[in-house]
C-alpha cells in the first residue's frame, strides 16, 4: 500500500511546492492539504480542505483519512504583519493540536515532518561560526518569534519521548531565497532597498526553495528522524548579498536602529522584523553535515540561493509581475478530481 | 606598517608547519595590541600560511573593530571555532591566553606575563591532536604603553579597559588611538610543545591541563626575559 500523506499549510509556499513534490511519487498514494485559504499552485491529486489556524479538527481527519505521514509547514517564521497571538496560535497551539491528533491511542501516523528555522539558534556575540544541532543558544530570547519556535521544538521533544516509535524529523531552515518565495528579505531585496546596522557586516546563510522542497521530500521519503540543519554551504557578508541582488544598503544607526527603522516600516519601504535587528549585527551560521551525511546533496550554496533571486529579480523588472497563472476553483477541482466523467490513465 | 613602521624581525621561523594545524600561542602588549597583526601578517607574508586570530568576542559588538577584525581573519574565541579551525581544516591558530589582562597591564607591569586564563587553549590542543607553538614577542609593550587606566569610564561604557596611553599623551585623545610608535617588533618562536594524550576527547584531566599550561607560560616569560637582555634599544633592536 501507498503512503497517505497530510500537508498542513496547502496555501503557503512551503506547502503547496511540497505536494506538489510528492505528487510526481508514484509511492505516496494520497495527498492531502490543509490550508486557511486556497491553494496558490496547481494540483494534480492533492485533496484540499479548508481548516482554520490552529486544527482544531485535525484529530477527526486523521483517524477518518488514516494517514501514515504528515507534514507540518504551516509554522510562521517571520514576524511580518502578524500579531504576536496569531504567531502564537499558528505556531504554538497549531503544532499542539498537530502532535495530540498524531499521538492519539491507535494513530495510524507513523512519521510527523516539523518545519523550524535557525532562528532558534537566536544570534550574539558569544555564537560559535557554525551552529551544529546540539549546540544551544547564547543569546538571550527576546523576540515573540524565536520564543514560539522554541515553545514548537519543545513539544516535539515531549512528543518523541511520549511516542518513542514514530519517527520526527525537524527541519531548522536557515534564511530561503529562491524564484517565487517572498519573505522579508526578499521583499526588500526586491525592492532594491537591504537594510543594515552601520559597522556591522554580518556573515549569513541562507538555502534556496528548491533545496527546501528537497530536503523535506527526501526525510519524507527516506523516513530519517532527528533534527537537521538546512542550508546552502558557506556564508557570506551582508553587504555582497546586496552587491549581487543589485540592491543599495540602508544603513541604520547601531544604537536603536529599530525606532529609526520603524517610519520607512510604516511607508512599506523596508521590512525590518525585530527578530533580524541581532542577525544583521551578528549574522548566523550552521553546520549542514548532519543532513549531508543521510545522502542528502544540495544543488545550491548561499550565494547561490542569492544568485538565483536575482535572476528571478532581473526578469520581474523586464516583464513585470506576471499575472499568477492559476487560480482555485472549487467546482472546477473537485470535478477533475472526482467525476466519473474524467478518464483517469493511473490505475492500480 | 608591518616592513617599515615596525622592522618585524622573526626568528626560528621554521619551527611553524607548512601542513597541518597548529596552535599559536603569544604574549599579549599594547592599549589596542599590535602583537596580533604583525604576528597574523608575518606569517601570511613569510610562509603563505593564513592565520586565524582568536579574539574576546567582546569585539563582535562593536561597530567596524568587529568588522575589520572578521575581514583581517580573525574569530571569536569559541572552543567549537577553534576545534573546527584545528581538527576539521588543519589550519593555523593564534590564540592570546591572557585574555585582556594582557593589554591591559599598565607600561610597569610590562613583559610581566598575566595568568594564563584557565588553559581552554591546552584543552582545545589536545582534542584536536596538535601542537601548540609558543611565540614570543618584543616590542608591542612600547608601541602603545599604557600609562593609567580609568575603571570608571569602562564601566560607564561597557568596555574591558579604558586606558589612557602614552600615544595620547603625544598625539592627543583621537590620534592617540590609532598612531602606534615605532618600536622595533621581534618575534620568537619556540619549539613546538605536543602532548602525550588521546585526542577527541570531551574532557582531560584539569590538574594535566593546568600543568601544562604553566609550563608554556614559565617557557615563553624566559624566552621573553632572554629576548629582554638582548636588547639594546627599544626602537633599533
């Protein structure tokens, strides 16, 4: 029998790239997503069902679909334009009511795959160069974001002494670049403007989109538990990811950079999350050779991942935002996907 | 600066491996010391070799020094960087055990070696299987000597040490900061001290490490002495 497959986060990038991924398996034999909203790819075969933030119905799908494997990507690692109690209730109380559903007496879950960032790793003066999974953190936790991560990890950790059969892989993902995905960086990237803290030129790192959506297929696939780093090789200063995005440095003043920030915030010309003022002091590098060792092989370095931004960047500037070239209708999905009028080729 | 300002003079140069990892380990002299450039520097001039400085990861938080400093080749002084520089890569180290009571000793207390920390840097040596290379230096103390200190102002500014030197005295406060004098840098290698011990381990005897670890600085405080009576003048040598 096939591998039954729950994707939380259908919608967002991470989501709907990863079913996608798993569409062309010919191994997994159902997908399914949650999502708050539609899903922005297009899909094959991938059930898609409409949930809010926090599961709460999670518990009822997983034992009426009898999933064997589920994703969880819905995990908010940025603090852009989110209130810190819907940062909670997404990271928090949605990883919460994830690990309960698949912890249940009698789970048919046999592996749950946990996104992270290497912002649990925090940054400060006292970091070693490279972080290795086991090493903890120096700096002091200030920020909403970093405590949620940290809350998330810890209920992973109860959930794999408590359920000492399943396999748990985490995923700590450093900063993505890539085509389409947009966070805080690229979005300044993007619009040309990459703020810093004068005096600073912090070393960082950061894993391409597709590297992401690959990493997380292949501890899927491969069934690997534990927690890895993912991140392109090496690190590289702050002021040549700007130099080869084509973006011009902001600097802000050392002291307080955040209130001097927060007017060019409010007019949309820089996103400055108060989780990266300490990176772009300190910057952050992990050791990737956990991952590497599972026969894992990244296409991309961190310039690499740079690079490719800018490429997509360079295009975005000739031709313009394209128009997204699909949208979700409802009727039009479920007819392809359940109608005995479609002729279906792939049957077992 | 290295050539001209300073004449830096080596002597047994050859004691330094052209392969493989190795832990340099110095005496530490000067308000903002000059020991450390112009021993990284020489090395990369005379042997090719890069060297990593190890340095308070105070520096890390202070806009542009920390900057520089990354950039010249230098890293925060972490057991896990200096276990990745050695072991992982095979490359050369320094590392100053005085720590900041090294510069920050006033002009009397000169070539009077401080504590050696508490032997992190015989640790790290022996985990990783090099050896570790003492080297002496001459002539750092009197480029930027060190007249008082003002404990009130450090603290005020969150500082190791506020010192007060003789280049401001000369050069004025801003200048003074920046402006070394030329004293004459000589700089000794001695002979390689390894240890007879497993490596990869996750801990070593502490009585072994402390041991050792005053031995290099009762080395290195007689080569320093040695080095002393040799010379005539402080800035021709």
């Amino acid at each position: 029998m096939g591998r039954r497959v729950l994707i939380t986060g259908l919608d967002t990038f991470w989501g709907g790239r990863m079913a996608q991924a798993l569409e062309a398996d010919p191994n997994v034999e159902m997908i399914l997503g949650l999502g708050t909203d539609e899903p922005k790819v297009p899909l094959e075969r991938t059930e898609f069902v409409r949930a809010d933030q926090t599961y709460s119905i999670l518990n009822r799908i997983v034992r009426a679909t009898q999933v064997d494997t589920i994703v969880h990507t819905f995990l908010k690692t940025n603090s852009v334009g989110i209130s810190s109690r819907v940062l909670h209730e997404i990271n928090v109380i949605g990883t919460l009511n994830l690990l309960a559903a698949a912890g249940a007496p009698g789970t048919s879950v046999r592996q749950v795959v946990v996104k992270s960032s290497t912002h649990i790793y925090g940054a400060s003066e006292k970091d070693p160069a490279w972080f290795r999974e086991e090493t903890g953190r120096n700096a002091p936790v200030r920020t909403r974001l970093e405590r949620s991560l940290i809350e998330v990890e810890a209920l992973v950790r109860d959930f794999i002494m408590d359920n000492p059969r399943l396999v748990v892989s985490v995923l700590r993902f450093a900063h993505v670049l890539g085509t389409d995905i947009l966070t805080p960086i690229s979005a300044d990237l993007r619009r040309r403007l990459l703020p810093c803290i004068a005096g600073f030129d912090p070393l960082v790192q950061f894993v391409e989109e597709d590297d992401v959506v690959r990493s997380l297929e292949h501890v899927t696939r491969h069934r690997i538990p534990g927690t890895f780093n993912v991140a392109g090789a090496g690190k590289l200063p702050w002021s040549e990811v700007a130099s080869i995005a084509g973006a011009f440095l902001f600097p802000l003043p050392p002291i307080n950079p955040r209130s001097f920030a927060s007017p060019f915030r409010l007019l949309g010309l820089i996103q400055f999350p108060v989780e990266m003022e300490t990176l772009l002091r300190f910057g952050r590098g992990v050791d990737t050779s956990r991952l590497i060792e599972t026969g894992f092989a990244y296409r991309y370095s961190s310039a690499g991942a740079v690079e490719s931004l800018a490429r997509a960047n360079n295009l975005r500037r000739a031709v313009g935002d394209d128009e997204p070239a699909y949208r979700y209708e409802q009727d039009v999905e479920q007819f392809f996907q359940h109608s005995p009028a479609v002729v279906r080729e792939i049957d077992g | 600066m290295y050539r001209h300002w300073f004449r830096v003079e080596w002597e047994g140069l050859d004691k330094i491996p052209m392969t493989g990892g190795a832990l340099l380990v110095s005496n530490h002299a000067g308000a903002i010391p000059s020991d450390a450039p112009a021993i990284m520097h020489g090395i990369e001039e005379e042997l090719g070799r890069p060297v990593y400085g190890m340095a308070d990861y105070f520096f890390r938080k202070v806009p542009v020094v920390g900057t520089l400093w990354s950039r010249a080749g230098g890293v925060a002084a972490h057991p896990d960087n200096a276990y990745r520089l050695l072991h992982d890569q095979g490359q050369l180290s320094l590392v100053f055990p005085e720590g900041t009571k090294g510069p920050s000793k006033t002009y009397a207390d000169r070539y009077r070696l401080r504590r050696f920390g508490r032997g992190g840097f015989v640790e790290i040596a022996m985990r990783s299987g090099v050896p570790v290379i003492p080297i002496a230096v001459v002539g750092a103390e009197e480029s930027m000597p060190i007249l008082f200190r003002i404990n009130g102002l450090a603290k005020a500014l969150k500082l190791p040490y506020f010192p007060v030197t003789a280049n401001d005295l000369a050069f004025g406060p801003l200048l003074g900061k920046v402006a070394y004098f030329p004293a004459k840098i000589k700089i000794h290698v001695l002979d390689p001290v390894t240890f007879d011990v497993d490596p990869g381990l996750e801990r070593y005897s502490k009585s072994r490490v402390m041991d050792e670890a005053e031995r290099i600085r009762a080395m290195l405080q007689d080569t320093l002495h040695d080095m002393l009576r040799e010379r005539r003048s402080v800035w021709f040598g």
